[in-house]
C-alpha cells in the first residue's frame, strides 16, 4: 500500500489539507464564532482520523459477519480524510448551535452511519462514487440538516449580530474556499493511487471541472451586479 511513493502520500497530505486548512479556514465566517470555527474544526479532524478506523473494523464486521484486523496505510488514511470530510461538512448545519459534548457526539455517530450509507451505495446499489459526491458531500449536508431537525434548532434562535461578518472574517472564508479549490484534484483522485492512469482521469477532469465553475462563478457575478465582482 505504500508503492506509490510521495506521489500518493502527497495526495494524501493534499486531502488532509483540504479537511484542516480548507474547512477551517471556511468556518472563520461570522465574526463570533472565529476561534470556534477553527478549533472546533481542528478537534474534528483530530478526532475523527483516529476514530474512523474504529468505526470502519465495527462496520465491515456488522457486514462481513467477523472482525478483521485494521490495516493502518495509505489508503486508510484517504478514506479518514473522507469520512473526515463528511463530519465537517455537517458541521455547516448546526456551526454555533451545539456545544463540544454535542460535536463529540456527532463525530461519534456520523462515521458509522457514512460507512453504513457507503456499503449500500457502493455495493447494493453499484454507484460508481469516485470523488465522494453521494457518500460523502451529500450524506454530510443532509446528515447536517437531520442533526439541527432532531434537536429543534430554527433559524431564529441564532441572534442576528451572531450572522454578521468582518472583512477579515471574510478574507479567511476566501482563503478557505481557494485551498478546497486548489486541492480537490488530489481529493478525488486520492484512492487510485495504484491505478496511475484512471486517477490521472480523474485528476485532469476534476481540474477542467472547477476551473470552469470559478470562472463561471466570476462571470456571472459580473452580470448580476453590473460589472462588478461581489
């Protein structure tokens, strides 16, 4: 599993960087919640590389009917990457309602469900899911949403002032969104490192993907707001 060199370990690191530097980044949005966004977003990461192997030995035990020993290599710490990934994207959903306890929980929960929703797309429903679209992003979002359904959370429970952002606040959700941007080829191509040339597939698709939807971003800001870039 380590045959691929520094070629996959940087892969790996590209996806690592994504969940820590890209999401924390992200979360630096509302002026409130800066150091919260990014320490909790640190503590997830933290947590959740260690916790998934736990989780995955538990998960392909339910399926497979006995344990295995767990394998710590380079594929599985792609995969805590992505399943890392997950746990972070729901914590859009609920970012400034839920204490740590609450995210503890959640970090917790969330990975056994993802495999779980994982071995039925991939292997009851034969889903070719390469960059993580269904198992990861939209399981992540919607579990999100179904945490802030299940405590009762409305939109009005957040005070108006804890939505306001600074231009600093601004500037570091920038940056965010630009390390997601630079390193999502490696993300969707990181678990085909032994398959040089479908990865490169898939690295090169990705790459013409969201250089287009970045200019396609700009452009059409600039139609809806006479010229200007907002």
């Amino acid at each position: 599993t380590w045959e691929s060199g520094n070629v996959g370990y940087a892969m790996y690191m590209d996806a690592a960087a994504m969940c820590v530097l890209g999401f924390g980044f992200l979360y630096v949005f509302s002026k409130y919640y800066v150091w919260g966004g990014v320490s909790m977003n640190f503590f997830i990461c933290g947590f959740c590389f260690l916790w998934v192997n736990v989780a995955k030995a538990i998960v392909n035990a339910i399926f497979d009917g006995e344990f295995h020993k767990t394998k710590i290599n380079l594929e599985e710490m792609v995969t805590g990457c992505y399943i890392t990934a997950a746990v972070l994207i729901s914590l859009g959903a609920f970012y400034g309602f839920t204490s740590p306890a609450q995210v503890i929980l959640v970090c917790i929960i969330e990975p056994f469900m993802m495999l779980i929703n994982e071995h039925v797309v991939l292997h009851y429903i034969h889903a070719k899911d390469a960059g993580g679209s269904l198992v990861v992003h939209c399981f992540g979002a919607y579990f999100g949403i179904a945490v802030v359904f299940g405590m009762r959370v409305k939109a009005k429970d957040l005070p108006d002032a804890h939505r306001t952002t600074t231009y600093f606040s601004d500037m570091g959700a920038m940056i965010g969104t630009v390390v997601l941007w630079m390193f999502w080829p490696s993300f969707n191509g990181a678990t085909f490192y032994n398959d040089v040339t479908l990865q490169g597939r898939i690295v090169m698709n990705t790459y013409l993907a969201i250089c287009a939807s970045c200019a396609t971003a700009f452009a059409t800001s600039t139609l809806a707001h006479k010229a200007e870039w907002r």
